[in-house]
C-alpha cells in the first residue's frame, strides 16, 4: 500500500513539475568514491595536508564540470578521507574501514611504506585499485597487480640524482645519510648508499632515527663524528628533518644537506631557522613556474587555498591519473579493466608526459616515471638547479 501511494505521489509531480523528473534523475546520478589516506595530525601532517587539500581542489573542479563521463554517464567524485596519524596500524585501519564499510573500489595513499605494505594483501583480495605512497621497494611488484605508484621514490631518483651532486658539487666526497628506522627509512637509505657508491663516493655508516624523535642532538652527533661533507636527510618527514637540520648546524656542520622528497621551504625555516635552513638542497622538487602546467596548478591552487607548498605537485597527478583510467576503460565498477587499461596509458598532467615503466626493477610496469628537478633554500626561497627530463630518469635506472 505504502509503495502505490508512493507511485502515485512521484508520478503526480512528474506531471505537474517536469523539473521534478530532472531532479529525481540528478539525485540518482553515480557516484565515484575515492578514498584516501594520509597523516592529517602529528609530524606527517606536512606530508597529508597538501594531499587533502590538492585532492578536494580537484574533486570540485570535476564536480564544477559536470562530473566524469563514463560510459555514457555523468558520475561525480566523492571523496572519503582518513587519517592514519602517521602511522601503519593507523594507515591499516583507515584501508580497512574504507574498502569493508565505505566499500571503495579505488584508494590513494597511505603516505607511508609501512601503511602501503600492510594494505597490498587486503587491496588484491578485494580488488581494490590503489596508488602507493610509500618509497620502499615493497610497496609494488607483480604479486599486487592492483598497485601502482605514480610518483618517483628514492630508488628511481638516486642514481641521476648522485650523477648529478658529482658533476655539480666537486668538493663532495664523503656522503652521510640519516632517516627514520622502519621500511621508510631503510629502503631510502639503501638507495642513497647504491648510487653515492657506485659514483665514487665515501660512505659513513649508515644513522637512523625512530619516528617521531624530538632530540635530534645525540644522532646528528654521531653522525658528525663520521666528517660527512654532504648529508642525505633521506624520506622522513619536515617536522622531523627540519629538527635535524637545526641540530647539525648548531652543533657547527658547514657541508650540504638535502632530502629525497620535496616539501614547504616556508616549513623548514619555521623548524630550522632562516639561517639554518640556507642552501639546504630539495630533490624530487619541480619548482612551480619550471612548467606552463605547474604554474597553472600552483594559480589553481593558491587561490583556492591562499597558500602555496611546492609538495603538492607531487600529489598533484594522482587522481588525474586515477580518473584518466576509469574514463578509458568506460566503468567504474570493473577494477580489473581499469587496472588492466591503466597499464597500457600514458599521461598529459601537471608534471609533464608521465609513463609507466618498472619491468626490471620490480617485475611489473606499474612505476611511473617523470621529471624531477633540484633545487636549493635561498633566503626561504627555492631557486632551481634545473629538471631533469624523465628519460634520463629511466636511463639511469637501466628500465626502458
């Protein structure tokens, strides 16, 4: 009874307000949801927050749009964001609440090895398409066909990255590293120690730190100890490196210092200090105004939130990359073709023509490769050493 009359009271509005029909058809239109995962609180926030923030700008900009055709239908995106708190039973239990009660089909994050290592299991059982944030080699091979990595990591950019700190800086020759002692920090630091060796250069024994240290004094001394003239910060996060590089230079080191991933120059010399912070080295950083599509998405970016971190340009091809795929495979329901068609794409995007490669080192192509650049602190400012061209990334991996 409840039913007919519910019938009959949709069919009179049809009839009497032809707009009805519209509405009714628009509140039944598809919905893509997209989950994510990333430090929103504690010392990855730095890492999480231009995440959240490049992911909303773009989800509205689709929205704005008229949604994403697929298949011969409108779908809009909906984002459904957690925090891991930095952590990988944080990362664990945001996966597991994503895919088994929200029941996404596609995830972006965790920002940690850690987190990405523990959901690579229960993202192939369900089928979940997801895009790692994690440097460790672990993170994507050919037992978890539905990950890929759409960013370049340690492995990928160290061995150009030395190749080129030998040919710029010639007083370079002992290089040190320091990082976060987990998987992170572990798997950064074996490829920071591959490519400085195999360039010629000294190693110190290797330093590691746990995350969330505070008292950086004690493992910056023993580090010190060693007379590094170039140190390798590695994968941590600011909150923590910006500690260490304030700590190395009040205790008087004079020589290099960078990291393996770019991050708010604003950030750190807010933890280091200005002076501290001066000609401190960023790899992995594109400069925004290095590309007519970077500095278009950093316009994009600063008027929607009034701030800029050159960290989102990292962020910034992960759900274009996403939405690309299941518009060229036409479903949004089917992962196995969207995977199966992502793999064959390449991609216009913010950072340039991106492709997929990682045959050799890992054992299935779902790496992407793209340009990075160098760049250097001067005065708070980033002031870029150059770009270094995807191809030559690939080459000096040895993939094709």
């Amino acid at each position: 009874m409840k039913s007919k009359h519910g019938w009959l009271i949709f069919t009179t509005l049809c009839i009497l307000f032809p707009s009805f029909l519209n509405l009714a058809e628009v509140g039944a239109a598809e919905s893509i949801k997209v989950g994510a995962i990333m430090p929103l609180s504690g010392k990855g926030a730095t890492l999480g927050i231009p995440f959240q923030r490049t992911l909303e700008m773009q989800a509205e900009e689709y929205n704005k749009a008229g949604g994403i055709a697929v298949g011969g239908k409108n779908c809009e995106v909906t984002l459904i964001i957690e925090d891991s708190k930095y952590t990988a039973e944080g990362a664990k239990l945001a996966a597991e609440k994503l895919i088994f009660r929200d029941k996404v089909k596609f995830i972006l994050g965790p920002v940690i090895s850690p987190g990405c290592i523990l959901l690579n299991p229960i993202a192939e059982e369900a089928k979940v398409l997801h895009f790692a944030n994690g440097s460790s080699p672990k993170n994507i091979g050919p037992g978890y066909t539905y990950g890929f990595r759409p960013y370049l990591t340690a492995t990928e950019r160290m061995p150009s990255q030395y190749k080129w700190v030998k040919e710029t800086l010639s007083d370079v020759k002992k290089v040190g590293s320091i990082d976060i002692g987990d998987e992170t920090g572990h798997s950064t630091t074996a490829s920071i120690r591959r490519a400085a060796e195999k360039n010629g250069f000294e190693l110190c024994d290797p330093v590691y730190y746990p995350r969330g240290t505070s008292d950086f004094y004690p493992i910056v001394t023993k580090l010190l100890a060693m007379k590094p003239d170039y140190i390798d910060c590695g994968s941590g996060s600011l909150g923590e490196i910006g500690l260490i590089v304030k700590s190395a230079r009040q205790l008087g080191y004079k020589g290099y210092m960078s990291m393996a991933m770019p991050q708010s120059v604003k950030e750190l010399c807010q933890i280091a200090g200005e002076k501290n912070a001066e000609g401190f080295i960023f790899s992995d950083t594109l400069v925004a105004e290095g590309l007519p599509a970077t500095k278009m998405f950093k316009e994009k970016y600063v008027s929607r939130w009034k701030d800029w971190d050159p960290y989102t340009l990292k962020w910034s091809v992960f759900l274009p990359i996403l939405i690309d795929g299941i518009k060229a495979a036409g479903t949004t329901e089917d992962t196995q073709m969207i995977r199966d068609t992502l793999e064959k794409m390449e991609f216009e995007t913010t950072l340039g023509h991106l492709r997929w490669s990682g045959k050799k080192t890992y054992g299935i192509s779902h790496q992407i490769y793209s340009p990075y650049g160098i760049a250097q602190v001067r005065n708070c400012e980033l002031h870029s050493f150059g770009v270094l061209p995807a191809e030559k990334v690939i080459e000096a991996m040895g993939e094709e």
